[in-house]
C-alpha cells in the first residue's frame, strides 16, 4: 500500500505506511505463504493471506529520518499462540489488549473526566465501555484456555487482532472438543460476573451491568455468525 504523506511543502512530512510482514513460522515460496502446521497456503498479496494470520498488515509513522511501529489500532496483527497453558493465557491477553489500547485510554480519559465534572452520563458510557472491551478480552481468554486444555499444550493456533476484533484460528478436533472451544468463549464473560455478584452491594450499577454484558455473550450463540455459526458448522459436520 502506497504511504500517506500528512504535511506542509517544505517540512519534514509525516509519513503514514502499511507493510505486510510475514508472521513467525509461516514459509513463503514464490509469493505463497504456507502454514504446515494449521495446512494453510495463501498468495501473499491475497486478502486471505492476513485474514488467516499468515501475515500482519503492520502501520508504521515516519518523520524525520526516525520510524516508529505503531499498535495494530487499525491494522491486523498475528502471532503464533505460544506452547503452554500459562503462556497462552498471557499471550492472549497482551496480543488482543494491544489491539484494543487506543480504545481503553479513551475510556479511561472519558472516566476520568465525567469523575473530575461530575457527568454521571459519561461515567456511565465510559463504564458500559470498559465492561463491554473488557468482556471481550475475557471471551477470547476462554477459547484460548478451553483449546490449550483439551487439544494440547503444544496445540497450533494463531491469535489475530484488529482493534477491537479478535480471532482465534486453530485446528479442529473431536466434535465434542469443538463444542467445548466455541462455548467456552461465551461462558468465561459469566463465571467472571458470578465471581463478581458478592460485589453487589459495593457497585450494584457496574455489577449489574457486567452481568447483563455476559449474558449478551450466551445470547450470541443464537446470531448467524461468530461463534454461533461456528456452532452450527459443527453440527453439519457431524
């Protein structure tokens, strides 16, 4: 993708620049990138090619001579899940937070200043906002959790972030482990609401809240798509 140039004529210009970057453990022969462990091979000018996690649309900003690589806020970043339940777990966590950073210092500012001015409405937009970014976070722990228990420490899989989007990519097993993989996501956002239920008294807003957030994840199960579709592909396998 040709760089953006944002600046006066005469001055050092800020250059804004997309890369494909090709993920760690992916080959590449002749333009095709192959995933042997997950049977991928994709063309690396395709589309599909970062859908899959094959590689990373990486943005860069350029001044002056220096570069920086800035947080996939609105590209797509992947990264080979890591061996282990522990480190997995971590991986899971800081990969998709990076994605989700830009958004959760707004939020933090937005509290902050509905806290400072007294506006109890963006308190309350602010809070729905971390509950909802922080669910997410949650769900996906519960995919990556779930998949490193009952298919492996060593289990291939690849985490994709894009902002707020977040993807697991790995392999298939067992219908019965399938299924476990796909609801556990939407089950992690309410063992973590019935953990904070004694709460209750302390924030009943925000509690009440979180609870309600999770489970509009259980609710998820019934759309067409996400992990509901993941749910009915199953079923039709089996």
């Amino acid at each position: 993708m040709p760089p953006s140039r944002l600046g006066r004529a005469g001055e050092n210009p800020l250059v804004l620049e997309v890369r494909r970057v090709v993920r760690v453990g992916v080959e590449e022969e002749q333009g095709v990138l192959i995933c042997t462990e997950l049977g991928l091979r994709r063309r690396r000018s395709a589309p599909e090619a970062v859908a899959d996690g094959l590689c990373s649309e990486e943005l860069f900003l350029r001044a002056g001579g220096r570069s920086w690589h800035l947080p996939p806020w609105f590209t797509s970043r992947s990264r080979l899940l890591p061996r282990g339940v522990v480190p997995a777990a971590l991986a899971c966590v800081i990969h998709f937070g990076s994605g989700m950073g830009l958004i959760l210092a707004a939020l933090v500012v937005l509290l902050a200043t509905g806290a400072v001015f007294g506006l109890s409405a963006l308190i309350a937009l602010a809070t729905l906002g971390l509950v909802l970014v922080g669910s997410i976070l949650v769900h996906e722990l519960g995919h990556v959790l779930a998949y490193r228990i009952l298919m492996g420490v060593a289990a291939p899989a690849v985490l994709i972030v894009r902002g707020a989007s977040c993807r697991v990519l790995r392999l298939s097993g067992p219908w019965w482990a399938d299924v476990s993989v796909v609801l556990a996501g939407p089950v992690a956002p309410v063992v973590v609401a019935a953990c904070a239920w004694p709460l209750f008294e302390l924030a009943p807003p925000a509690v009440l809240l979180g609870a309600l957030v999770a489970l509009g994840h259980v609710v998820g199960l019934a759309l067409p798509f996400g992990d509901g579709a993941a749910l009915r592909e199953i079923a039709r396998g089996n």
